[in-house]
C-alpha cells in the first residue's frame, strides 16, 4: 500500500483522506492543534469519517494526529489539502522532516510551488524532493466538522504541474490510480497557476456583492444568484487580462469557459449561462459568512496579486486586476499587494522573463544565464506598492 499524508482536516482534506483510502493507500490525516477541523469527531467515530454524496459509505483511516513528524515520516506522498494563505506555515512546520525521495503536492495551486521552492532553497533541502501543484481539488465537496463529508461533483479532468517539470508525467501516471478523475500534465507550475478558475470568479462576485455578506446576513445562492450579466462581463474582462498576460509570458492560456468545460464536462456559451445553471455550482447556496474568505484572502492574495505583478513586470495595464485587488484591500483594510503572492515572495522579482521560465522548470537557474540579482530590490518595488493603485 502506497503510504500517504494529508495535511489538514477541513472539507478537502476529510473528503481526499476517504477517497485515497477506498482506493487502496494507507491513509495519516493531519490536523493542525489550532485548527483542528473535523478532527475530534472523527476520532470518536474510531477514525472513521461518514461519506455521501458521490462517495459513499464509512471510511476507516489508518491513522489520524497533530504531529506533523508523525503524519509524514513515511509518506510517500504528502497532500497539502490547505487554502494558499495557510501554505507557507505549514511548510515550515514541515521542512525539518522532509525527507530525499518524498514529494509535495498543493491541492490549490496559486504558484504554492514556487513558495515551498523557496523555502526548500534556503534550508538547503532541494535535492530529491518533488513538488507538485494541481489546479484544485478534484471534488466539489462539503464537511460539516462532525465527521461526515458529502461530495456533491467530481470533476472529470485536474490539471497539474512539477517542479522539476519533467518529472509530472511519471508523477501523474503513479498518481492515476488515487484519483476519481483524469490528470491533466501543463508544461510548468507557472503555466498552471496563470489558469486557475477560483480567481477569475470568486472575487469579483465577492467584492461585487458585498453589501449581502456579512453577519446576520441570509444566505444566497453565490453563483446563480450573485451573478447578473453585467457582473459576468466583469469576470469576462478579468479573464482576457489573465490570458493576455500569460500569452505575453509565451504559456498556453485557456479561458475560464474552456477550463470549465474541461473540468466538468458542459460547454456553455456565456460565463453568465454557466453560473445560472451548472448543476455543481448550485447544489448548495455556497455563499462566503463575510469578506474574511477564502474567497478573497487566498484568490486575491494568491492569484490576481501575481497575476497583476506579473503584468506590471510585462508593462501591461491591468484595469480590472489592479481595481479588483484594490477594493479588497480597502474592505479588508489589508494591502493584498504587499501581503500577498507578489514576486518577491515566490522568489521572481530579482529574475528575467528567460529566468522566470527556466526557474519555474527547473527549481533553480542553469549555469550560464546571466543573473539579476545585483539589481537593487527598489527597482521592483513599484510593482508591490498597494499605493500606486488608488
């Protein structure tokens, strides 16, 4: 049995220890002592968690603990089912029990690589480990922290990445086995995190329809309710930004309709038709408790701020990014571009756009290109500055 850690207890990490565990591998779920999840029902329930939905049945774990040496020190593969705001901290706790011939995979991409990449390089710790990033998880899936997960769709096809990036096929073709649904290899972490779904959608329907979230507020269907047409044209805006910049980086780009095509399976005309009537989208009302989400504080801070640096660095003028970003600053009351997945903090501001490139394949810079990093960090400060955007 392939041994495997999961590393968090909220609704993905429940719903993927279930699902790895039907499926044949012996199974440790991690919950942090802070934020512990589902973790003491299930421990009443004998480490079983109840599943329905599209899984179904009752599940017995192999082993369940908030000891981060003890839910690693033989896993093969070790899961980081946590929002992009959670992953630096979490790697830390796990970088002094990392091990040669383990590999990493975020199940929330927003370049979570290029962070974990970062931290490997200073402790000196790069050699024989693998990272890998899918877009997502592959379930659209709920845990009411009682031991009990439903999961309401499967997506038929995750994308993924590798750092190196060669490794992903091999990778994904022992990974296959583990999952409900078909993986999908991009060239590089890069690549993959500049076509992520989560930031086209969820803050511009967020911040657009924060005057109905909040304490004391009633809940509202997020998608079907929370999208007019002229708030799908400002999502439709934001996606022609992103691609734009990833066309400029030389990536492949996919529009979100083409994405969620992929991902489920229906083929839409318009952004505004699929959030009306995708069946997966609306089975629950789905709507944030207030902007302290991660609907914000992971898809803004992971993936619009380094999508707008990214551009900024490309010398494109971003209108709905830098607007969006923002006004998420100012309802938060938080810099998001100083906060957030800016350049510096995933280790791209001192590099070329040919650097970037090999970084982001490689895991470090091939002898022989010429280097940047003699050039003052003031020179990039521009592209941080929550100030030049108001």
């Amino acid at each position: 049995m392939t041994a495997v850690a999961v590393i968090g207890c909220g609704h993905g990490g429940q719903t993927l220890a279930a699902d790895l565990t039907q499926r044949g591998c012996r199974v440790t779920l991690f919950a942090h002592p802070e934020h512990t999840g589902g973790l003491n029902a299930i421990i009443k329930q004998k480490n079983q968690i109840h599943c329905k939905g599209l899984i179904n049945g009752i599940v017995s774990l192999h082993k369940i603990t908030t000891f981060v040496p003890e839910a690693i020190i033989d896993s093969e593969y070790i899961f980081i089912c946590l929002p992009s705001y959670a992953h630096e901290a979490i790697f830390i706790q796990l970088l002094p029990f990392i091990k040669p011939g383990q590999t990493i995979i975020t199940l929330a991409a927003n370049f979570a690589s290029l962070v974990l990449l970062k931290l490997l390089a200073k402790t000196n710790k790069l050699a024989g480990i693998d990272i890998i990033d899918m877009a997502s998880l592959p379930y659209v899936c709920r845990a009411n922290n009682q031991g009990s997960i439903e999961v309401l769709a499967i997506k038929h096809v995750l994308a993924a990445a590798s750092i190196p990036a060669q490794k992903i096929k091999n990778h994904l073709k022992k990974l296959a086995p583990f999952f409900p649904c078909k993986l999908l290899a991009y060239d590089d972490v890069l690549s993959l995190s500049m076509n992520i779904t989560n930031g086209i959608a969820h803050p511009v329907v967020t911040l657009l329809n924060s005057g109905r979230i909040g304490e004391n507020k009633p809940a509202f269907y997020f998608y079907r309710d929370g999208i007019t047409p002229a708030i799908a044209t400002v999502i439709e805006r934001l996606d022609e930004e992103r691609m734009l910049i990833g066309k400029k980086l030389g990536l492949k780009m996919y529009s979100f309709l083409d994405l969620t095509a992929q991902y489920y399976g229906e083929q839409y005309v318009s952004i505004y038709q699929h959030f009306q009537e995708s069946p997966a989208h609306n089975a629950l009302p789905m709507c944030p408790a207030s902007l302290q989400h991660r609907f914000i504080l992971e898809d803004i801070a992971g993936s619009l701020v380094t999508w707008y640096c990214l551009g900024k660095l490309l010398e494109i003028k971003s209108a709905v990014l830098e607007n969006i970003i923002s006004l998420a600053s100012l309802l938060n009351n938080t810099d998001y571009l100083r906060t957030g997945a800016n350049l510096f903090h995933i280790n791209l501001h001192d590099k070329s756009l040919e650097e970037i490139k090999k970084y982001v394949r490689y895991g470090e810079l091939p002898s022989g290109l010429s280097r940047l990093s003699n050039r003052p960090f003031k020179q990039f400060k521009h592209i941080f500055s929550f100030g030049d955007l108001v």
